[in-house]
C-alpha cells in the first residue's frame, strides 16, 4: 500500500504561484507513473498534470505553460510548481499514483490517492 501525502497548498493572490509536493512514504517513487488532480467547488475531479517514470509530462490546456510537475529524486517527491495563479484555480489538488510507466490521465488508471490540499486563489 503506498501512502501519498500532500503539502504546499494555501491562499495566494491571483498571479501569485504556489508549490505543491507529493511524498510517496515508504515507497520508491520513481517506480510509479504521477498525477496531479483538482477539484473544484461543486464541480467533478479533473486532471492537470501528469509525469511517467522516465519523467515525460503531460498538461491539461489549462496548465500548459503555467504549471510545472517535475520530479525529485533525492526527495522521493513529485512537485507541482503553479504560476499566474487564477481565481479559477481555486481548488483541493490530489496527487495519484499507479505503478505503470506510461502517462495516464483519467481517474480510473490510479490506484493510489492522497488527501488533498487546499489551494485557494483571490481576486
């Protein structure tokens, strides 16, 4: 069973930027395809990044070109780094996990979630 744990989520100004990190506890990371996730005020859980085990990436439109996920190795941590932050970001990300090594982008191809984090944006 693998243990994701979120951290950096907070309130920021709209085009501030934030850093988000997933830690996978007591497993090795990089054995495992990343995705980071966000749902929003009343609505459904949607994608937004991913990064494969040889680190290949993939972006919603939405967070091409503001978002960054990379990994760290040393850390044993895959990191979202969010710029220009919108108020439309507002949302509780979650980091997911599968142990494949392709990108994946919907909800069914993880099987390990963490609990979210709170990522707030004010206009």
């Amino acid at each position: 069973q693998v243990q994701l744990v979120e951290s950096g989520g907070g309130l920021v100004q709209a085009g501030g930027s934030l850093r988000l990190s997933c830690e996978a506890v007591g497993h090795a990371f990089t054995a495992y395809a990343v995705g980071w996730f966000r749902q929003g005020p009343g609505k459904e859980r949607e994608f937004v990044a991913g990064i494969s085990t040889s680190s290949s990436t993939y972006y919603t439109e939405s967070a091409r070109g503001r978002f960054t996920i990379s990994r760290d190795y040393a850390e044993n941590t895959v990191s979202l780094q969010m710029s220009s932050l919108k108020p439309e970001d507002t949302a509780v990300y979650y980091c997911a996990a599968v142990r494949l090594g392709g990108l994946y982008t919907l909800i069914r191809d993880y099987n390990y979630w963490g609990q979210g984090t709170q990522v707030t944006v004010s206009s």
